[in-house]
C-alpha cells in the first residue's frame, strides 16, 4: 500500500534531477544572453533572468502541487481539462494579444501567458485517455479518426492563432499513435512527404519524376508476385507524382511569405545573410565560434553584443554552443537524449495504459521541441519559432514542460498501486 | 508490461538518439572543423579602426612650404540611424538631386545599415560650415574629417608628384595598404612614399549589433601606435622654380637647374603644367580626364621624360671626347668653307663666319664644319681596329656624361635617352658597311640622338665640375633640414681627365662672351654658355641652350628647351640667362628681357619654316 504521508514515495529522482539540472542550465544561459554589464544583480525583475527567477519559482510551486493532488484528479477530468484548454485558445483568439504576427498570448497584469504551450499537456493527456479505454484499438478506422480529430482540433486553434510553430509540435504525437499501433507506414510516408516536399524546390520537377518512376518500375519488378501490394505501389508513385507538382502552389499559395523565406534559407537557395537567413547565421556563428571548450561563461562575443536574436528565447542553444563549445553543447544534447531514454523507461514500466500512453506524448513532445529548435540554430531546420525545453526564456512555456514532465512523475509513482 | 507494440519503443528511441548523433556530429563539423565562423564571430565584434597618420610636409631648399595638409569633410551616413527628415534641405545643401539621394543611401544600405558608409567625400569647408549647423536634423549622417594635400603656390606639379587611392593590384602585391588608402602615384610623392606616409596605427574596438562601441580589446594590448609621416627637404628652390615656370608661360619645353657642386636640382620645370591643386580632393578625377586628354600634354613630365637631339650643344661633349682620344687639340684648326662635305654632292651645312678656327672659337661660334672633322677624327682613330671599334669606345665615353641611361635617383619616370648602338648601326647600314660619314650627324648633336633635359642640364653641371658630377637629385634632407642624404655623394668622373675642361669652359665663356651666345650676358657675372638648334621633323626646331654660371665656382648649372622656338641663342640663352639672374642675385633687373621671354608664345607653332 502507499504511503500517503510522503508525497515524494517512489517519485523517479533521476527524471527529478534532470529536471533541476536543465532548469539550471537554461537559466545560467539565460542570464548569459542578457547578460549586460550594466544590470549585473540576479535579481534585477526588469531582466529576463530576473523574471525566469519568477517563472522558475512558480513552476516548482506547480511541480509540487501536482505530486500532492491525487491523480485520479488528471485521469478522471482529462476531457473537461482538455475542452478547458480549447475553450482558452477560442478566449486568446478572440481576445488575445498579438506578438510578433501570432495572436497567441493571454496579458493579466504584468504576466504574459501562452495558453498554447498548455494545450500540449491536455492534448497528450486527452490522447492517453481515449487510447487507453477498453475496447479501442488503434487498428480501428474510427479509433484512427477519433484520435486525429483530439489532435487536429487544438491544431487548428494554433493555426489560426497564426502560431504555426506550436502546430507543428503535435505532429508528436504521430510517435504516441505508432507506439499504439499506427502502421509503421505512417512515419515512412510524414518522411516521404517532406523529402517530397523540399526536393522539387531544389531540383528540376521532370528529374524527381523520373526517378520515382524509375525507383517504381524497379519496385513493380520485385513485388510483382504480390498483385495487392501493388496496387498500392502504385497509387503511391501517383500521388507523390501528384504532389511534386503541388508543391509549387502549396509553396506560393498556402505558405507565408516569411515562412517561404525561412525555407529557402534552410535549402541555400535564399543567402541574404541580412534579412532572413541573419538569425540562423548568425546562431551558427555563434555556436561555430565557440569551438571545443567554447569561449567561456559571459565571454561569448556574438551572445554579449546581441549579434543573436531571439537569443534568451529560440536562440538560447547559440549561447550555450559559444560559451560551452562542443563539450558544454554535446553534453546538453546528451542530457536531452538520457531525459528521452528515461521517459521511455518510466513510460514503458506503467501499469496503466494511461500512464504509459500519457508518457509516450511527454517524450514525443519534448522530443519534437528539441528537434526543431536546436536543429533551427544548427541551420538544420528551418526557423520555427518553438522553445528548448526547460533551457528557452518564458513562463508558458517552462510552466508546461514542468506540468508535463511532473504528471508523469506522479502517475509514476503510483505505478504499483494502480492495477 | 509487454504490449502487442512493445518492440515499437527500441524504433522509437532509435529515432531519438539518432536525432541526438546527427545535431552532435553537426557541432563537431561546425564547432571544430570549419573555421570560417571563428572569423565571422571575429569579423562581427571587432572593428579595427586604423589611425591614418598625417603625410610628411614637403618644403623648399630654404625650409619654404611646398605641400602641407588640409582637412576635408566626408559626410557619412549609418542607415540604420537615419529617421524621417528633410531631404530636401540636405540634397540642397550638398547639391545632389532627390533620385542620386535614394540610390546613395540605398547603396549604403547594402553595404550595411549599422556601419558608416561615405554619403558624400570631400566636402568644401562651406558646404561643411552650412551643414554643421544643421546636422542635429539630419539623424545618422555625420561628418568625418581626412586630411588631402595642398599647395600653398601652384609649382612644380610634375615634381612634387599626387597621391590618389591604391590601385587593387597594389593591395594584392603589398598587404600595407587596403583599399581606399592613399599611395604617391608620381613625383616625390611616390619616390618616397615610405617615407612620407609614416605607418598606420590600428585600434582594435569592440562593437555590439547596434553598432555601439563596447571599448576596446584586451584594453588595447594589441593596439598600435600611429607614427606620422616624415618631413621632407627637397634641393628646389621656390623662388626659382616658380620663375622657371613663369618665364615658360605660352611655351612648350623644360628648364632644368643644378647645383654643381652637389647635384641638387633647384628647378625642374616642364611646360605646360598645371596647378597641382587640380588634382586634389573631389574636383580630381573630373581635372585629371580633362588634363590627360589635352593636346599639350600637361601631365606629361618634359624635364625627364622628353628626349631632344641637344643640336650644337653636343659638340662639348664631342670635343671633349676628341681631346681625350688625343686627335684633337686646343690648337687644332680646321676651315670652314660652308659646310663639311660628305661626297656625292651632299654636305653638312654652316652657317656664314671667320674661318679657320681653334676648337675655343669653334665651340664660341658654334662650327658645324669644325666638329664633323673632329668627329672624324675620333672615328678613323688608328688606335681602333676600324669604325665600329671607335664608335663603340665614343659611345662608351658619350654614355659616361650620364646620357642614354638613367640617373636612378630619387625622381620616378625618367627616360633613358638614346646614344645609338654599334648594333643599331649594323642593323641600319649592315655589319661594316658605315663610316663616319654615315653617322656624321652625331658630331653636331642631331639625327638619333635623344637626351632629356635633366641630361643636358647635368652636362652643365659636369662641365662646371670639370670633369664630374654628383647624381642630379630633389630631396636634400629628410625630417630635419640639417639631416642631409648621403646617398647622392659621390661624384661620378667622366671618362674625359679634368685636365682638358678648363678649355671647353673657356670656350663656353667665350661663346656668351663673343659667340652664339651673347645674349645671355650678365652684368657682374661671368657665364658659359652653349647654343643648340635641335632639327625637328615636325615642325619648327627647337632652341636649346645650356650654361653655367659664375665660371669660378659655379653655383648653377641650367638647360632650357624651348620647342618650336628656332635658333637656340633667341630664346633658350635669355631664358637661361635670366634663370641665373634669378637665382645669384634673387632679383632680376632686366625687366625688358623678361617681359618679352614672358610673352613670347611658340604654343601654335606647327609649320616648319622653308
């Protein structure tokens, strides 16, 4: 039986460690970007540091309020706290406030809020909810359709928010449906797509064309004992030819112009290094300067003089790779890769469905996040403007990822008495 | 709790990780292998901001300011910090048109909207004045102060030579200088560049995005010093070369003058010129195109790079040569009946005078006969196998007065000039088929013979040593007027023994006495001298003259061309004469002859007279 004197009973302390140590480190790096020699107390509100201070503060009150509330609390409400969280973002589309083109944020008083970030942690647990129910199996076309539709909804919200980074964030949890049993084809065509996607903006249409009919024949030759497979053959070979030519008009009609720049930056057919391509490569030189032991903490020359946007926020990795270099920087993303590893541990150990399921969408969540945005200062990806976990400045955002990870810490340490 | 997906995780986790690789291995290339970003960072923080030092003053002989500096005003503009303003009232003040106005900040925007670029260079100290005042309107412009070359009186143009921006084959050759630096491109200016220019200091500041100064690096441990450019002390004499160059006014020619006794050049004069203030600041590149395609060529430097047959004046040189060889003596007399025959009906011709003559009188009146039998003499010497091994030993002798080489001193752009070769003859005529009489025109200083007159003029100055000369040069002194250059100090001995001088002197001193050139008497002061008539093929000869004077202790040695002007005793010998007027006494008394050299005007004489 439990031992309900101790919150802290069977909580994992390594994913608690790992925790206070990302938060840390974000907020050293924090401090180094904004660091200024004019502003040098820690505690000065009127810097960024000061109010990650705040954030950091809150977030821990928040961590400990999830160990004490009972977790029947998460499960039994996911769908009110999921509709909760949809009916936010309808209030922030309405009435919000626009930042920087995403009509996204919630102002009370001096606090900024990003009901967005939030809609992350109910969708996961919404997902975990109906997956986990009796009697539904993933194989299911309407299990299949339910379950898009609990991502799609909170999707569309962002979308018209015009916050399409936070979209592309639920596309993790693509990974939490083929955990429970998507077909694998599903990953292998999202990779189709996109490769797809940025081919025919490189190279000629007719070139990509050929190729896939010739990739094609070859198939048709191999699988020709399987007459059904074939069918399927192809209708992919049609649709993709199909979709090469859609590029174009997706690329000129659907995509905003600045979107349209950042991916040009990305494929090198746009190098204007003083318009759309300066963050990233500035962010590279950055993180390129700081070599192997990088250039020491608050010695970063690009990080000091704000050559970096966006620095303290979706830059932050360039501070860490100028004044950590390839030790500080290899070591954070080694952090991130042991935090995914026992997620996936914790995760996978659950008695429950639920928890599991839940846990899966904690790991794909944070591990999209690290993707897109070290992969965006590395000029890897293109600029997406969506935080590092625990590491980016900004409340919303921390107070998420704190909620997140907490839950799952407390569904964990529950794991043996929840049949 | 093993689920039918359960086998999903380790693909899962792969992913992850493999994600994790890929960002690690990219650090590794772009952290530790490519390099270019260390010197972006570097590029992007620090400004290394260069401390042009002031270029070396040039003055006279007397400490008289030649060049000096003057500031000017580049208006410059940070697009960055530019707001809405008034345009209009900046284009007027500057006077550029609305459209040139975008392009320029446009322009600028290019090349960076946080660092400074040049809106407008080298603005006049009114429009600066006017702009002054207003400039707190005009946000991001301001004005940055370089300083550009002056000259207090507009002479000696080709000598003291201009500065302009490095040329990009220069950056490339020589890692001193960026572009947009200053470098002497002719005259002093460039002979002694290194000196002038002094070494360029280089801050080392850190700058934020914002273009803010952050102070400097390492609290400039690697900054350097400016150190500013050494004054210069040329041999000119103000006085006399402005002189110089107004007695040329409306003429087309060269006056040179020497100290003999140490080589120093008080004058260099070549006409046309032009008021070396032309080619300074913004006016410059309009003048320079305008001075380059003019039918007189300005910017051409006659005193050292025009070559001239020097006519009867090479016939000291042929006289000397023949006492040397021992053909000739001062005693040595040959007639003159009108001319020197060269069989087959063709002659050299002379003009009408008493006959016969002693080399003295022939020098004093200039005897085309007398000096085609002393260059006959010296050709048909029997200490020589033949012709050819006497040419060859004149021309040797010829090229020891400094002629159909360069001095290699300290003027760039100087010519060779040309004493024919033995080959050249052998070319022309075919290997032992010329005799003296081939070449007979050399004895009287015409045909293909080309000298400058910086050449003619050190052969005053030669004569005046008896027998030597110092390397005729323009710089005296470097920084300090008393640190006087020792690298012209040696003389340079002819291959003619002094001993024979003091005859040719002497027939100098008689031919301004009694001769040819008489005309170019001064009261009190005893001067030799030597006429020339040098043939021109193209129109009108010129008139050459060369002397020195006093006769004991020269203090000035001078050669005057004067192109289309005839006889070299009209205009060359007064011009001269007044040139050592000039310089012994400062003053000159002889108003008449002056004026009337002043005004003469031989600039649209084409037609040769029949």
């Amino acid at each position: 039986m439990i031992n309900r004197k101790n919150i802290l009973h069977n909580t994992d302390w390594i994913l608690v460690s790992l925790y206070f140590a990302f938060v840390l480190m974000g907020w050293l790096n924090i401090y180094a970007a904004v660091y200024n020699e004019n502003h040098k107390s820690i505690i000065d509100m009127s810097q960024a540091y000061g109010k990650q201070l705040i954030w950091i503060g809150t977030a821990l009150l928040i961590a400990v309020a999830i160990l004490v509330i009972d977790q029947k609390f998460f499960t039994a409400f996911a769908y009110p706290i999921y509709g909760f969280s949809l009916l936010i973002l309808i209030i922030v589309l309405l009435f919000g406030r626009e930042v920087a083109g995403s009509k996204s944020w919630f102002r009370i008083g001096d606090l900024a809020l990003q009901p967005s970030e939030f809609v992350k942690f109910t969708t996961a647990l919404v997902l975990a909810k109906y997956l986990s129910a009796i009697n539904i199996r993933m194989q299911d076309i309407k299990t299949k359709m339910s379950a898009f539709a609990l991502i799609f909804v909170p999707v569309l919200f962002v979308l018209l928010q015009n916050d399409t980074g936070s979209a592309i964030v639920f596309l993790a949890f693509i990974f939490v449906l083929y955990r429970e049993g998507l077909s694998g084809n599903v990953l292998i065509f999202g990779l189709l797509l996109s490769v797809l996607f940025f081919l025919p903006l490189l190279f000629d249409k007719l070139i990509i064309i050929s190729v896939l009919i010739g990739i094609g024949a070859i198939l048709f030759y191999l699988m020709r004992k399987h007459k059904k497979d074939l069918i399927a053959l192809v209708t992919i070979i049609v649709l993709s030819v199909g979709f090469v030519y859609s590029v174009d008009y997706l690329y000129d009609h659907v995509l905003h112009p600045h979107q349209k720049q950042r991916i040009d930056v990305l494929i090198g057919k746009q190098t204007d290094l003083k318009g759309a391509g300066y963050n990233v490569n500035q962010s590279k030189i950055a993180i390129g300067s700081g070599g192997f032991m990088g250039k020491g903490y608050l010695q970063g020359t690009q990080t000091k003089y704000d050559f970096v946007p966006k620095q303290s926020t979706d830059f932050i990795f360039s501070t860490i790779g100028e004044e950590w270099g390839f030790m500080g920087s290899s070591v954070v993303i080694i952090l991130f890769v042991i935090l995914f590893y026992r997620i996936l541990l914790v995760a996978e150990r659950q008695r429950s469905v639920l928890s599991r399921i839940y846990g899966y969408g904690v790991v794909s969540i944070f591990f999209i996040h690290f993707m897109i945005n070290i992969g965006m200062t590395l000029g890897l990806f293109p600029v997406v403007g969506i935080p590092l976990p625990f590491f980016s400045y900004g409340g919303s955002s921390l107070w998420a990822f704190t909620i997140l990870l907490f839950v799952l810490i407390k569904f964990d340490s529950n794991r043996l008495s929840v049949s | 709790m093993k689920t039918a997906f359960s086998n999903r995780k380790y693909i899962i986790f792969a992913i992850f990780a493999l994600v994790g690789f890929i960002y690690i291995s990219r650090l590794f290339y772009i952290q530790l292998i490519d390099q270019s970003f260390k010197l972006s960072a570097n590029n992007n923080v620090f400004r290394y901001i260069t401390e042009y030092p002031a270029r070396g003053l040039i003055y006279d002989r007397n400490g008289k300011l030649l060049v000096y500096n003057e500031a000017v005003y580049d208006l410059m503009v940070v697009p960055k910090l530019v707001k809405s303003m008034d345009t209009a009232d900046l284009c007027k003040l500057i006077g550029i048109n609305d459209s040139t106005f975008k392009s320029r900040i446009d322009k600028a925007r290019q090349y960076s909207i946080y660092r400074p670029s040049f809106f407008e260079k080298q603005l006049t100290v009114e429009t600066y004045g006017f702009l002054q005042e207003k400039l707190y309107k005009f946000s991001g412009f301001y004005v940055q102060a370089r300083t550009v070359r002056k000259y207090p009186s507009p002479i000696a143009a080709h000598t003291l030579g201009y500065i302009g921006e490095v040329s990009p084959e220069t950056t490339l050759k020589n890692s001193y200088y960026k572009s947009g630096d200053y470098i002497g491109i002719s005259g002093i200016e460039k002979s002694y560049e290194e000196v002038l220019r002094g070494v360029k200091g280089v801050k080392i500041k850190m700058y934020d995005v914002f273009n803010r100064e952050k102070g400097s690096f390492q609290n400039g441990k690697y900054d350097t010093l400016a150190e500013p450019g050494k004054n210069l002390y040329t041999t000119l004499d103000a006085d006399l070369q402005s002189y110089g160059e107004k007695l040329m006014t409306n003429k087309i020619g060269s006056i040179v003058a020497i100290e003999p006794s140490t080589g120093e050049i008080l004058a260099l004069v070549s006409s046309p010129t032009y008021d070396p203030n032309l080619l300074v600041g913004r006016i410059r590149s309009e003048n320079y195109a305008k001075l380059l395609v003019d039918d007189l060529k300005p910017l051409f430097d006659r005193a050292l790079m025009a070559q001239y047959p020097p006519g009867s004046v090479f016939k000291l040189v042929n006289g000397l040569i023949g006492l040397q060889e021992g053909v000739l003596t001062p005693e040595t007399r040959y007639g003159c009946g009108g001319g020197f025959s060269l069989g087959g009906g063709k002659s050299v011709g002379c003009h009408i005078h008493s006959s016969p003559n002693d080399l003295i009188h022939a020098i004093a009146i200039s005897c085309n006969t007398y000096f085609c039998n002393v260059f006959r003499t010296i050709m048909n010497d029997k200490d020589f196998v033949n012709t050819r091994d006497s040419y060859v030993n004149w021309r040797k002798a010829v090229m020891s007065f400094g002629f159909n080489k360069k001095f290699n001193n300290d003027l760039p752009n100087e010519l060779n000039g040309n004493i024919p070769s033995a080959e050249y003859y052998d070319k022309f005529f075919g290997v032992n088929r010329w005799s003296a009489y081939n070449i007979i025109s050399l004895a009287i200083g015409q045909g293909e013979i080309g000298i400058t007159p910086l050449q003619l003029a050190n052969l005053a100055a030669t004569i005046a040593n008896k027998g030597y000369y110092y390397t005729p040069h323009i710089v005296k002194a470097v920084d300090k007027k008393n640190y006087v250059l020792t690298k012209y100090a040696n003389k340079n001995y002819t291959a003619v023994d002094n001993t024979y001088f003091a005859t040719i002197v002497e027939a100098m001193f008689q031919c301004v006495e009694m001769g040819t050139g008489r005309i170019a008497q001064l009261e009190g002061v005893e001067v030799c001298g030597k006429t020339g008539t040098a043939q021109n093929p193209h129109g009108e000869n010129h008139s050459v003259f060369i002397a020195f004077a006093p006769k004991d202790n020269p203090k000035i040695a001078v050669s005057v061309i004067i192109e289309n002007a005839g006889y070299g005793a009209t205009y060359a010998a007064p011009i001269a004469s007044l040139m050592i007027e000039k310089y012994l006494f400062r003053k000159v008394k002889r108003l008449d002859v002056e004026a009337s050299m002043i005004n003469a005007n031989f600039m649209n004489v084409i037609k040769k007279k029949k």
